[in-house]
C-alpha cells in the first residue's frame, strides 16, 4: 500500500523550485514503479553491510526488541482471520441447524467470546507494532544524525587539496541523499523485512493447517506470476534507461537554452533550439508512456494473481466444503490469507534491490569518511610568541600533483612590516602562494618560515592565528552583521567589534540597513553589495588583528566610491603588518618592497618595481601591455 | 490546473474510454465477493440449489402445487414446463440423470428465461413451501394443531389417513384462496430469505425423491460459478491493463503537449519575462513541473477516478446485501478519514517546518564547504561543527517526530479496518439469525466493506496528492498564459540598403518593470559605424542596460533607439538581431564543439571564417593547444573551458556574424590585460566598418575609444574623447584616477 508521506525525508523536491544544485531530489521510489528501477550497486556489498553493522552495534538490544515486536505483532495479525473463521463456522453450523431444524440455532456466547479474544489480540498487535515503529525510528533518527555529524566534521579534517577534485555536491549529496537513504533504510525496509518474512511463513503455515490442497492451488500461480513480472521489468528497463537518458538530454537542452537566452535571441536561435527540443521530446514521449505501460502492467498483474488464488480457493473450498473437509470459516480465513500473500512476496522480491541501495549509499558514506585526513600537528609544537612577522620562503618546490610542480624553487624574504605584491595574468596560480603560507597545503620539498621557525612545526591552529585574510571571495554565512565581524576573534567585545567596523568603514553603511548590526545576511549575502561584503571581510581581518595580512584586491563589480573605501581601508589595515597581496592596482604594485611575478602556477621574477622594469623580462611586457603606445601619446 | 484542461482535449476519448474501463473494472472486482456468496450460500448451504423452481418436478408434486397458486399463477408455472412420460420423445434421455421418471411422469423445465424463473421464483417458494408444510402435518398430525392455528383452519378435525390434498382440491375455489392468502401472509412474516432458504430444501427433497444426484449438482454448480469468477477475473485483469496503457500514453502525451508548449513559450520571451520569473525557476517549470503533472495524470486515471466508482460500487452492492448494516460502513469510513484528518493537520506544519530545516542543513553544510579557507584561517572549525549540530538536531527532531506519528498511522489504520470486521461479524450473526441476510452475503458485506474504506482512502489521498500538482499546474499555466512583452511590430519595415548601422540614442528612457525609478533617463548619443563608442561608469550607472536596449531584449520606456534612421521596433526582431554581433557579459557557450559554437553566428561561414575569428579574439592558440583543434568538445554551458577562454570563444563567435554593429558588454572582463590589448588592436582592423560599443569599467581599455559615454545613475555626465574627459568630466576623472596612476594617464 502507498501512503503519502509515508517517507517524510523525500517530500521535499516537486513543486519547490529547485533548479540544479544538489539537496534533496527524488530518492529512492516507493509504490510498485519503484521494483522497476534497478538501484546502483556497493562494490563491496558484504564489507559495507559489515561496517554498517558495526555502525548499528550500539543498538543491538533495540533491534532486538523491534524484531521481536515485529514478529509478535505480525503473528497476532495472522492469527485473526482463522479464528474469526471459527466464528463464522460456528454461526453457518446455527443457521444449517435453523432450516433443516436439527439444531439449537446460533451460539451467541461462542461468537461472542471469539470477537472478544479477536478484540484483545488486535489491540495488543497494534501496540507491538507501535511500539516497533518508535523504537525503530528513535535508532534510525540517531544513526542518521551520527552519519551527518561525522561527515560535517570529517569535512574540517580534510584537506583542501580533496575538494579541488571533489564536486560540492558530492559532498553535499553524501549527507542529504546517501545518509537519508541508509536512515529510509532503517526506518521502514528493516520492519518491513521482519514482517513480510513473518508475514509468509505464518500466512503459509496457517494456510497448510486450514488444507493443503488449498495452499498449493493458490501458491501454484505464484513461480509462474514471478516469471511474468521477470519478464516485464527486463523489458521496460530498456524503455526506463532510454526515457531517463532524453530526459536527461531535454533538460540538458532547457538548462542550455534557458541559461544562455541572451545568446540565443541574439543569433536568432529559436528556431533551431525548438527543433532540437522537438526531436529530443518525440523520443521521450515513446519511452515514457512505453515504460510507463510496462511498469503499470506490475499492479493488474498482481491483482490478477491475487484474483486466480481467490477463485480458485472459492471454487476449492466451496467444494470441499460440501465434503465437510472444511468449514466454511475456513473459506472466508483462506480468503484473507491469499489476500494478505502477495503483498509481503512482492517486498520481498524487492529486498534484494533495496539492500543493494543502501549498500552503494553506504558505501559512498563509508568512503568519504575514511578518505586521508590533514597530516596530524606535530606532538609538543611550541607556541609562537612575539612574532615580528619575518617570513623566508627557502627552496620551495610545490605540485597539486606531486609529479607536476608549479613551483619549481622559489626562494625569497619578506622582512617584518614589508608589503609583498603578488601580480600575473589571471589564472597564474597566485593564490597557492596563500595556499601554502596558511598550510591549506603543505610543500613537497624546502620550507617557509615564520621568524625562523618551518611553519610545519606549529600547530595550524597557532600558524594561522598569525594570519588574517581578506579574499576576493568574500565569504560570509548566513548570521547577523555583528556574528560575521566577530567571527575574527570570537571572544571580541562589542565595542571592539564597532571599533573595527569603523576602521574597516563599515560602520556607516551599517546605519543605513535596516536593523543595522543585527541584520542578518540572507543565504546568497545578497542583501548587502558586493563592495560591502568587501569592507565585511576586511573588519573581521581588522578585529583579528593578525601579525601577518593575505589581501585580494580584485574589486572588478566594485563601484568607485566603495573601490576607493576599501583602498583606504586595506592600506589602514597593513600598516606595520607584514602583508602579502595579490595585487591588480598598480599604485600597490609600484610601492611593493617585494614583487613576485607569477605565471603559469611559477614564481617567474622576484624584486622591485624598478628593477623588475629594467630586467626587461615578463613583469615590464605585462606592465607595458597595459598601455599602448598611441594611448600613452595620447 | 484548471487553465490546462484544454491541453487534455486531444486525449479526451482515451480518458473517456478509461472511466468507461474503469466501470467495467469495479463491477468485476466488486463481483467477486458475490461469487463467493452464491457459492456459500447456494452451492454449500443449499446444495447447489440456486432457486425454487426445480429443474424437474413429479407430476403429483405439481398437482399439489397447482392447489396454492391462483389461476394466473397455474398458467404461467405450466407453461414453463413440459410434461415427460413413458411414451415422450425426450424420455430416455431424461431418464439419465431423472431416474425416478420411471416410476411417474415429470414435469421438467423448460424456459430458460432468466426473468422469467426469477419472477417464478417467489411464487415456487411460497407454494412449495405450503405443499412441504401440508406434507408434514399428513407425516405427523400433532403438527396439524400448529398448521390450523396459523391458517384458520381447524385440520384437527379432519379424519385421520385422509389425504388433505384430495381434500384440498375439493374445497370451494374461494375458501382454497383464502387459505393460500392466510400462508402467504405468514410466509410473508417469515422474510422472503427464510421463504427461499427453506423452498431449496423442498426442492433438494423433490430431487432427491427422483433419484438425482445430488453431490454433483453441488459440484457442477460451484465449478460452473468457479468458471464464471475466472471470467471475470480476465475481465478485470484485461480492463486494468487497457486502462494502465491508455493513461499511460496520455500522461506521456499530454506531457510532451505541455513541454513542447512552454518550450516554445519560453524561447519567445524577453528578458523581461525572464527577470519575472528567473532562469532557474523557468526552467524547474518546463522540466520538473511537466513530470509532476504527467505522474499525477497516471494517478489520476488509474487510481483517483477508479476509487469512488469503487465506493459507490461498493456501497450499492453492501446495501443490497443488507441494507441496515450501512451505519457499520459509515463508521469505518468516518474512524478512518479522522484519523487521517489528525494525521496530516498534526504532522503537515512539522512538514513544512523540516523543509526549512533540510534547506538550513544544506545551507551550513554548503557554507562550510564554500568558506573552507576562511574558516580554517580563523580557526572557526569547532563554531562551525556547533552550527552544523544546531541544525542537525533541529532536523533529526523535528523528522523524528513526523516519523512517530506516521508509525502509529499504519497499525491504528489496521486496527480500524480489523475492528469493523469483527463489528460486521457481530451484527452479521444477529441479522442471520433473524434471517435477514445468509452467512455468505454477510462474508460478501465484510469484503464490500473493506473495498469502500480503501477507496475512501485512494479519495482522501487524493486530496494530499492534488494541492501539489496543482501548484505545478498553476506555475505552468502561468508561464503559458504569459505574453511576451516585446512582440514584432504587426507590419514590419525594412531597413534601407544598403545598410550603415549608425546607432542612434534619442531621448531614451528605461525603466525596469515594476520599479520606481528610471535606470536611464533621458539619453542620447550616436554610435557611428567604423568607430568605437565606449560606456564607462560604476555599478549601476546603467551603461549595460543601454546596450542591451539595442537588440530589444528590452524595449525602451521613453523615447526611441533608430538605426539607420528607422525606429527598432518598427522592423522585426530577426532582422535586427541579424544585424548585430553581441559578447554578453556572462559568456556562454552549447554543449558541442568549438566549431559548433562559431557555427552558431551563421551556419554557411567557411572553416577560413571561423579561424580568421578565432584569430582575432586571440583564440587560436586555445584551439591548437586541444588535440581536436575545432572539434575539441565542449561541455554543457562550457564548464570544461575556463572562464578567460569563453569569453574569448565568445567573441569569436561574434565576429564569425561579420555584423555590421558589434555591442560588447563588459566582454573583457575575464581577460588579462595583455589579452586585452591585443584583442583590442585586432578587433580594431577586423571591424573597421562596423559601429563598435564597448561597455566596460576598465579605463585602459576605453582610452582609444573615439567616443566615450560616462554614465552615473542613469544619466550620461559625459561625451568625449578620453583626453577631452580628463579635463571636462570629474566622474571620468574619479574613475580614472582610481585605476591609473597620475603619470599613467597623462
């Protein structure tokens, strides 16, 4: 039976705009299209059942009263219609009794009695069952909350390097979609794996007590209905995988044409696109309604089972009836049974599939979780004290992949207090230069220094206490203006927190937004402008008051007033700080005491803005490009 | 949803014929339960007699019968029989399975109107059941007291061994009438059912007497009603697939009706439209929206118009069945749809609340993944792992609870249904006792029962499942019943020839949709071909919203745009668009290849073409570096190319036009400033002819520009060269000095 809602995780989707991006999408289908969709497969189906298991250890003593309950409550259930049969029987015998004037009528007290036992053993098998149900969803609420909070906090141990090559919503998809089937998992399939078994063993075995002739001509459909449904789903998976491909290639087309409308209109594209979409929908008209058919033939067909066993236990036992062979409380019971039989088959059949899909989501669960964590802090790291912020870059050779390095051996200085310009073409690589100061990784070979010491000998948490960071990635997360400034030291006052908003000239703008510092920056911070998300960023440097500063200047959809506030903000900001800046001002550049020169992910050229002009090399094409020759007459 | 039935018009018929397939489905699954009664109840109890009228009758049997039966009655029982003695035609077959023909001659039945017997049937029962009650009074006098008290009739007094059919015949007409009206009353007292259920016994007695077996008449008549069951199970199983066939290729067609639709819909909007409605929810309307609806269409016609044809079925056939038991009905249905009412007004706030909270986990999660660096760089792991917890336990509690109370739905949903069984078994057993109803009609009424209840279930889902669908609906509807805003003019002109492309700006004014203010107020320029006219100023100046006023994809609020002298929108969007080489802002590339994309500016351009484009947008290099060179493919909104490339791609695409006017809005952007300059430098050669307008808010790249337009909130500050600026335009001025140093610019 389908009920709404009845997976409360997966009601998400539908009717909610969701365009792209992961989350919660359709999950795992229920309802008998569900048995037609062939899940992915572990590929370790048995280790990750063992390691899920051992997961589900600490509950064992749960599990083993749900499976009892379970059980109970489904013998209770089974044992109804026979007994009730009885009363039937009883009440037939009174009326044969009645007409052909033999007998006393109808026991009412024996009638009676059985409603009353029936009464009790349902009530008691609703309870077992309810109490089942909570216990299995208090386990399955913690095991999936565990699963989340593992992955979250798995993700801050990390390192960054595993995300360049990891989609976010991979990860994403690991704590919605896998956990939440593994929890769906638990929740409904494991009950349901105990009470379907119970279910048929105890259904057959109560028919086999009623008569065995019965039981084998209403199973007798049953290997031949299994053969038939083989066959369906074979065939309309066929049609299934082709109705997901065109969809796949209709959305595909939609996204492409939706996202890049301009374009489209610009080169008079419509009729082309329509024609594309046309021939892409004609085929996913003819998949869909052919697997649509094919998968609903699943409910007529069990129906049609369901319907041969009752004729023929009408006919058999009608028959045997007249024979006295059986009673007929017996048929009515009979009915019942060969009713309730194909359900708890057809989940069964489906328990393969289900566990597979549990098993592939988690095994991908299991997998992120045991994926390599940051090298550990080095035991008894020292404490910095007083840093003057002198940094030495000495022989570094660095690769995303170790066998290609982008820097090759970089040796340089930068002395406490100096300015260090990092310039290049886009895509250079100048911020891995960041990358390695704050150890978001580590040097394949020679060493940075913070006042002497290799940074690798401090714990991170210390080395980047020495550093704050303005990035032209201004994050910030969905808190109040005040939680996000305060996010450079945690343990500011409040008026600290004003004073470095006023540093960072952010104080004013803040007056004029509504609820001011209490604002709360909406999902996509698009509340506040770009710029200002600029100025956010620099007043929580400010109020972490770092030895040593990494700033972005790139404010390309700055608007000038705003451009000229974070420049004055910024320069405030570096005053006595050994400061590293991935610069684009030229003003900056030329008054850097250190350039380095990137390109192509290499330290090409290190000085100063003179003498890097005079060298002639990279840094003074770049610099001259800049200008052509009829402008700089101009 | 309602504004999309019109959509379903091609489908009408096969909805049609479903409904129609529908009945034929329920009246045979509904069957079934009554099969089983007949055979419990005709087949078992009354040893496969159907009815009171026997198939063969002795002749004195019918002699007796003829005593109770008004003359009327005689003529219509004895025209439904045929005599057979000794000496008839058909005596020795009779004699087969009728041995006791032998001994007297037999009445057997001949009609096999069905009306007919049925409408015999009464009268049979009543009269057999007289003759039985008569014989018994001659086989034990002490019954006679009991007899006559009930008729009135004092048979006490008749002599003892006389034959009170005799006597009965010899009566006066009317006083026989009487007597026969005094049973009929009892009888009548009796119930008809009682009448029947006793009249079968007559008549097994009769057959019996006759010699005819009557094990296999049992077994011939449950194998006969078997065979028909199996008939209807066909019936209904062959019904349910042309129904699972018909909506499915309805759901599937009508989705493919509305897909194309929207699609076509949406190609034709302008970017007005699209700003109302936003990309992303466009496109969640042409994809997801359509499936939903052609999921609901399948539910609809095979479970949703299915379920009160089943209950109304259903509730026919129960009543018919015993029509005072109908109150247990709406007690089951009534327990169950307010369980289902608590349910869902219980849990439906907490649904909607664990959205949110899905949404907030996403959103930590998200946040901690986008922001790894600056929160391992201020040290904000465990704050963040805090947050995550927040929000995690928000949501494991709030789905624990839904899940909790769903649990409890299922067992209470059984222990409703398994309470009106034993509720029906009770009251059944009374209304058997008293004879009102037989013990198979009562099984019959206990499965009737659970039909009704489940198909008000399928209804109450119904109301669940169709809110959701509609929402989808009702956001397809809109998008369908949206007229784009900018439409071709109902008789275009032309352009004159030969076309220049002069571009002029008179007195234009732009004001977003909805909003307060204008965005441009009152501009004008002329942007003249074989030279560049560059837009600068800060964020929301306005500059981009001029350029892309120019190939309509919004229409001016006042004033007018003339190329070549002829107003915009007096020729057509092709011809326009024709016209113009556009570089978005956001460079976007289609899935295909490199060459594809530069194909897309015209199809017909020669291989030289592409490669002299590629060339000036500095390009070329990109494409030789790729083993594939123009065949290199490209990925979905080109995500395998990187954002400096694209853009360059999508400026040779443009050139590939060779457009008379080329608008570039802020197309360098992504570039470095020695791409730059050198695009710039061969753009200048390449399009000597076309009228050029750069937007842009590098200075350096508007230097050389013989026409710069300042722009601040919406209003040009200023005209000129880049030198007549320095020295006339102070927002020039700001802008330029921000980026430049002093001797720089001089």
């Amino acid at each position: 039976m389908m009920m709404p809602g009845g997976n409360p995780n997966r009601s998400g989707g539908g009717s909610r705009e969701q365009a792209g991006g992961p989350g919660f999408g359709p999950g795992r289908h229920g309802g008998p299209m569900g048995m037609m969709i062939k899940g992915d497969k572990a590929r370790d189906f048995r280790g990750t059942m063992q390691k899920l298991l051992q997961a589900l250890k600490p509950y064992q003593w749960s599990f083993a009263v749900v499976f009892l309950f379970a059980a109970v409550s489904t013998v209770f259930n089974i044992l109804g219609p026979k007994i009730l049969g009885k009363a039937t029987t009883k009440l037939f015998e009174g009326v044969m009794g009645q007409i052909s004037g033999t007998g006393e009528g109808i026991d009412f007290t024996y009638i009676g009695n059985i409603l009353i036992t029936m009464t009790i053993l349902y009530l008691l098998a609703t309870l077992f069952s309810y109490v089942q149900g909570w216990i299995m969803s208090g386990v399955s609420a913690k095991v999936t909350y565990r699963f989340r909070r593992d992955i979250a906090e798995k993700i801050n141990r990390m390192p960054l390097g595993y995300f360049d090559g990891t989609n976010h919503g991979e990860v994403l998809s690991r704590v919605t979609n896998d956990v939440d089937t593994v929890s769906q998992t638990l929740n409904q399939s494991l009950s349901q794996i105990i009470t379907s078994g119970v279910t048929v063993v105890g259904v057959l075995v109560m028919m086999l007590t009623i008569s065995w002739q019965m039981t084998l001509a209403s199973l007798l459909v049953i290997p031949f209905s299994l053969v038939f449904i083989r066959q369906i789903v074979n065939r309309s998976q066929k049609y299934f995988s082709e109705q997901q491909e065109y969809l796949g290639h209709i959305n595909g087309h939609v996204e492409e044409m939706y996202g890049g409308h301009l374009v489209m209109k610009a080169f008079n594209g419509e009729e082309k696109s329509v024609v594309k979409f046309d021939g892409f929908n004609t085929t996913l008209y003819s998949s869909a309604w052919k697997s649509q058919f094919l998968s609903g033939l699943m409910m007529p067909v069990m129906s049609f089972i369901s319907n041969l066993g009752y004729v023929a236990v009408a006919v058999l036992g009608g028959w045997l009836a007249t024979r006295s062979l059986i009673t007929v409380g017996d048929i009515q019971a009979f009915i019942q049974y060969v009713r309730n039989f194909t359900q708890p088959i057809a989940q069964l059949a489906n328990i393969s599939n289900t566990l597979q899909q549990t098993a592939a989501a988690a095994e991908r669960v299991f997998g992120f979780l045991n994926e390599a964590e940051e090298v550990p802090d080095p035991a008894g790291a020292l404490e910095l004290s007083d840093v003057r912020g002198q940094v030495d870059f000495e022989a570094v050779r660095f690769g995303y992949n170790p066998e290609k390095a982008v820097i090759h051996n970089f040796t340089a200085r930068a002395n406490s207090g100096q300015r260090v310009a990092i310039v290049g073409p886009t895509g250079a690589g100048k911020t891995t230069i960041v990358k390695l100061l704050m150890r978001f990784y580590d040097v394949d070979s020679g060493a940075i220094r913070v006042d002497g010491r290799d940074i690798r000998s401090l714990t991170r948490r210390d080395l980047r206490k020495l550093f704050g960071m303005v990035l032209q990635d201004t994050w910030l997360y969905n808190g109040t203006i005040m939680e996000n400034i305060r996010y450079g030291r945690p343990d500011a006052t409040d008026a600290e927190v004003y004073a470095a908003a006023k540093a960072a000239h952010v104080d004013h703008f803040v007056h004029t937004l509504p609820d001011g510092y209490n604002m709360v920056l909406n999902e996509e911070a698009s509340n506040v402008s770009q710029g200002q998300k600029q100025l956010l960023t620099i007043a929580r440097a400010v109020l972490a008051d770092p030895r040593i500063l990494i700033l972005d200047e790139a404010t390309s959809s700055v608007d000038t007033r705003t451009e000229v506030l974070i420049q004055r903000a910024m320069n405030e900001l570096m005053k006595g700080r050994t400061s590293f800046i991935i610069a684009h001002r030229l003003s900056t550049i030329r008054d850097a005491d250190l350039i380095l020169v990137m390109r192509d992910g290499d330290i090409v050229e290190q000085g100063d803005h003179k003498s890097l002009l005079q060298a002639g090399g990279f840094y003074a094409e770049l610099y001259n490009s800049q200008f052509e020759p009829e402008a700089a007459a101009a | 949803m309602i504004r999309l039935v019109r959509y379903l018009k091609p489908y009408l018929s096969m909805i049609l014929l479903t409904i129609v397939l529908l009945f034929v489905q329920a009246n045979a699954d509904l069957a079934l339960p009554d099969y089983l009664s007949r055979i419990v109840n005709n087949g078992i109890q009354q040893g496969g007699v159907e009815n009171a009228v026997p198939t063969v009758i002795r002749a004195s049997t019918m002699d007796h019968l003829q005593l109770f039966l008004t003359p009327d009655e005689q003529s219509r029982v004895m025209a439904a029989y045929t005599l057979v003695d000794a000496g008839a035609a058909n005596y020795a077959e009779t004699l087969k399975t009728v041995p006791g023909v032998a001994n007297e001659p037999v009445y057997v039945l001949t009609t096999t109107n069905t009306d007919e017997i049925a409408a015999l049937d009464p009268v049979m029962a009543r009269a057999l059941l007289a003759v039985s009650g008569v014989e018994q009074v001659m086989a034990d006098p002490t019954k006679a007291a009991q007899m006559g008290a009930a008729t009135g009739f004092d048979l006490s007094r008749l002599p003892a061994g006389a034959d009170l059919f005799t006597l009965l015949g010899n009566l006066p007409p009317a006083q026989r009438e009487q007597i026969s009206a005094q049973l009929q009353g009892q009888f009548a007292a009796l119930g008809e059912s009682a009448v029947q259920q006793a009249a079968t016994q007559a008549v097994k007695a009769e057959y019996t007497t006759l010699g005819m077996n009557a094990a296999s008449l049992q077994t011939n008549y449950i194998l006969s009603t078997g065979l028909l069951m199996l008939l209807v199970t066909l019936v209904s199983v062959v019904s349910s697939i042309a129904v699972g066939y018909l909506s499915a290729r309805t759901a599937a067609g009508l989705s493919r009706d509305l897909r194309r639709a929207v699609f076509q819909k949406v190609e034709g909007f302008s970017s007005t439209e699209f700003d109302r409605f936003s990309t992303a929810s466009l496109i969640t309307r042409t994809t997801n929206d359509i499936t939903q609806v052609q999921m609901v269409v399948i539910m609809m016609m095979r479970m949703v118009f299915y379920a009160p044809i089943m209950g109304v079925g259903g509730i026919i056939r129960a009543i018919d069945k015993d029509s005072s038991m109908w109150w247990i009905i709406a007690v089951g249905v009534a327990a169950l749809l307010s369980l289902i009412v608590v349910v869902f007004s219980v849990t439906l706030p907490k649904f909607k609340a664990m959205q949110n909270l899905i949404d907030r986990l996403n959103l930590v999660l998200r946040e901690n993944l986008s922001g790894m660096m600056v929160i391992r760089a201020f040290n904000m792991q465990p704050f963040e792992e805090q947050r995550f917890d927040k929000a995690n336990q928000d949501l494991t509690g709030t789905t624990l609870f839904i899940n909790r109370v769903m649990v409890a739905m299922f067992p209470t949903m059984m222990l409703i249904m398994n309470g009106l069984s034993l509720l029906i078994i009770w009251i059944g057993s009374q209304q058997v006792a008293a004879a009102q109803m037989q013990v198979g009609d009562m099984m019959a009424f206990m499965q009737y029962a659970m039909q009704i209840v489940f198909s008000f279930l399928m209804m109450s889902f119904m109301f669940i499942l169709l809110p959701r669908a509609s929402v989808s609906g009702g956001r397809i509807a809109e998008v369908l019943g949206t007229e784009p805003t900018i439409r071709d003019a109902e008789t275009p002109r032309n352009f004159p020839e030969p076309f220049k492309g002069t571009v002029e700006f008179r007195n234009v004014s732009f004001r977003y949709p909805g909003a307060d203010e204008d965005v441009l107020c009152n501009i004008n320029f002329t942007a003249q071909p074989g030279q560049t006219t560059a837009f600068i100023g800060s964020t929301g100046s306005g500059k981009s919203t001029i350029v892309n006023l120019i190939p309509r994809f919004y229409d001016v609020t006042g004033g007018q745009i003339l190329i070549d002298g002829v107003d915009i929108r007096q020729v057509t969007q092709h011809e326009l668009r024709d016209k113009i080489g556009y570089i978005p802002q956001k460079s976007t590339l289609f899935s295909g290849t490199i060459e594809s994309n530069l194909r897309y500016a015209d199809d017909d351009a020669t291989k030289e073409a592409l490669l002299a484009a590629a060339g000036t947008a500095q390009v070329t290099e990109f494409i030789d570096s790729n083993a594939d060179g123009l065949a290199t493919e490209i990925a979905q909104g080109g995500a395998n190319v990187s954002g400096g490339q694209k853009q360059r791609l999508s400026i040779a695409r443009a050139l590939v036009k060779q457009a008379p006017i080329y608008i570039f809005d802020d197309s360098f952007s992504a570039l470095d400033f020695k791409t730059d300059a050198a695009l710039r430098h061969a753009l200048k050669e390449n399009t000597a002819e076309s009228a050029v307008l750069i937007v842009t808010q590098r200075v350096s790249t508007v230097m050389n520009a013989e026409q710069i337009v300042v722009l601040d909130e919406g209003q040009v500050v200023g005209i000129g060269t880049h030198s007549e600026l320095m020295k006339t335009c102070e927002p020039y001025r700001e802008i330029a000095l921000s980026q430049l140093s002093m001797e720089e610019l001089s």
